[in-house]
C-alpha cells in the first residue's frame, strides 16, 4: 500500500517518472488509451462503404450508421478521458488536500466504470451487427473484426481502472477513520482524571501548641542588676 491518502504518495515529493509511469493505474490507462484510438480510427478510416444499390456511404456494420457513430463516440471520449486522467494521476501526489484528491478519484471510479458499461454496450451492439451482416462487398473484414476486438479489451482495461480507482478509493478511507477518532467514544481524547485534593490534613495530624485561644503573657518585667 503507497503512503499518502488516496493512494498517492505525500504531498511535497519530487516527481518520479519512472515510478509513475510503473504504477498499475498508468500502466491500464495506456492500454485504454491505445484500445480507443484501434477502435475509433478503424471505423473512421474503413468503417464507411460504398455500395452499389446506394449512392451514400453506409457504416460497414449491417450498414447500421447508429452502432459506427455510437464505437467512434465512445473510442474518441474514453481517449479525451485517458489523457486527462494521466494528467490528474501525475498531479494528484503534489495535492496536500485529502477533499480535493477525494473529488479526483471518486471521478475516476464512476467514469471507469461507466465507460467499461458502455464499452460492453458498444461490443454487444457491433458483434451483434456484424453477424447478420449478408453483404460484406467491399467490407475491410480484418477492420471490422479489430473493432469487436479491441471494444472486447476495452471492457477488460476499464474495468481494471475501476477496481484500481475503488482500491484507492477505500485506501483513503481507511487513512482517515486511522487518523480521526470520536472524542465521544475515545477515553484517551481526555487527560486522567486525578482524585480531588483532600479538604482536612492527614490522618495523624496534631494541632499546632501554639493556638489562637492562648492568654497573653503579663507586662514585661526588666531584669534587676
């Protein structure tokens, strides 16, 4: 487990490229990243054809234009969000706010696992298409299977990213319930407490000869010589 909340090592270090570009997290975001661009730049570049019975371009997958538009959308965002996420990993150790590195990770738990939802929608959608495809005339096969490929990976190195994000998560959660303790509910929040001074002295204790009821002693009588 790293030092630090939230996964993230304490504020104030100096940046190691090296270490960062070996955690788990940085290491799953490049293969996200590499993943979107396969996908979203095969359909952009051979996902349209040209038929015969029809002037206009048609997506290559059942010449269904929803399931091309729907894989580039979700290639070109989750590449945008792989770039900002390495960004905020490599600035998330100089953060000395435990709030703000909070904000940033529970963002990346709920996007990692909203874009391994979806890219599971966009490999059902395209693998569906892509078997009652009939007509695969002028259809690059190889660009349609990588798609369906890599949309299957995609799912995997997503998912990897919301448990990383979830572990970091509990991680940060649980260096705090450490550090904080309910002054209600911790004895050691409060100093001992002593027994009271006691009122009357000692046992054993003998009043002073010398009391306040004593008679005064006569006149003073000067010596004879």
């Amino acid at each position: 487990m790293e030092s630090g909340a939230y996964g993230a090592s304490l504020a104030g270090g100096s940046f190691d490229v090296v270490k960062f570009m070996k955690q788990p997290q940085t290491v799953a975001r490049c293969f996200s990243w590499i993943f979107s661009i396969v996908v979203f730049a095969t359909i952009t570049s051979e996902g349209q054809i040209n038929t015969k019975k029809a002037p206009d371009t048609k997506c290559m997958f059942n010449n269904d234009d929803s399931a091309c538009s729907y894989a580039m959308a979700v290639g070109v965002l989750a590449f945008l969000a792989c770039m900002v996420f390495i960004a905020l990993d490599a600035y998330l150790p100089q953060l000395s706010n435990a709030k703000e590195r909070k904000y940033i990770v529970t963002g990346d738990l709920a996007f990692s696992g909203a874009w391994a939802f979806l890219w599971f929608v966009c490999f059902c959608v395209l693998s569906h298409q892509w078997a009652i495809t009939t007509d695969t005339t002028g259809v690059a096969m190889d660009a349609a299977r990588a798609a369906i490929a890599f949309s299957f990976f995609s799912i995997i190195s997503w998912a990897i990213l919301a448990y990383l994000a979830y572990r970091r998560y509990t991680q940060g959660v649980d260096a705090f319930e450490q550090e904080y303790r309910d002054p209600a509910t911790d004895p050691s929040a409060f100093p001992p407490t002593y027994p009271p001074y006691p009122s009357s002295g000692p046992e054993g204790y003998q009043q002073s000869p010398f009391n306040g009821s004593q008679e005064p002693p006569g006149d003073y009588q000067p010596p004879t010589y």
